[in-house]
C-alpha cells in the first residue's frame, strides 16, 4: 500500500495505539481545533477543581462550571457572591481570566 508520501508500508504490522494517536493529533490538528479544544476543557478541569475547594459557603458544581466558563470567556456572569469564595477559588477565577489572554492574543 502506498501511503500519502509516496512509499510503501506494511499494513500487516499494527502500530501500538499511542502511536497511532499521536500521528492523528499531528495530522488533524489544526489552529481552531486546538482552540477549540482548550476553550472546552481547560474549563472543564478547573470546575472539578474549583469545586473541591469548596469553603463554609458550598457551591454547586454546575455553579462552579458556570463560574470557571465564564471566567475562561471574561463575560464577568456569577451566580454567587464572589466575595463568599475561598481565596484558591477566586485565585482559579483569576487563573482562567489570565491565561484566556493568550488564547486570544494568539490569534492577532
């Protein structure tokens, strides 16, 4: 079989499969993919996080995926008062208004 660079391989041989992963995330990736990608699971992560830090006032994790998105996208929406969250999460508040900065002045 001949494969897109123009020589031979053995398609007999299976490649392990973090190879195999590794060669699509090399291939496919593209610029608005792995924006895409960040803006969907960064926030992700850091919501778990955020509400395992959760102080003498609990918040919600739904409340805590709300905050840390809109944190990621600097809309500025809340659902709780700010002021009632430990400082850990209002440092992760912090976190992800920062680091959407350079996800977005990457582009320009």
């Amino acid at each position: 079989m001949v494969n897109w660079q123009g020589t031979t391989e053995d398609t007999s041989i299976q490649k392990p499969l973090l190879s195999r992963i590794y060669r699509f995330v090399v291939d496919e990736s593209t610029f608005y993919r792995v924006h895409l990608t960040a803006f969907t699971f960064i926030p992700l992560i850091f919501s778990a996080i955020f509400y395992g830090l959760n102080g003498p006032t609990a918040v919600g994790f739904v409340d805590s995926m709300f905050l840390c998105y809109s944190a990621m996208t600097v809309t500025g929406l809340t659902t709780v008062n700010l002021s009632t969250l430990t400082v850990l999460q209002q440092l992760i508040l912090y976190f992800l208004m920062s680091i959407v900065g350079t996800l977005i002045y990457s582009v320009g």
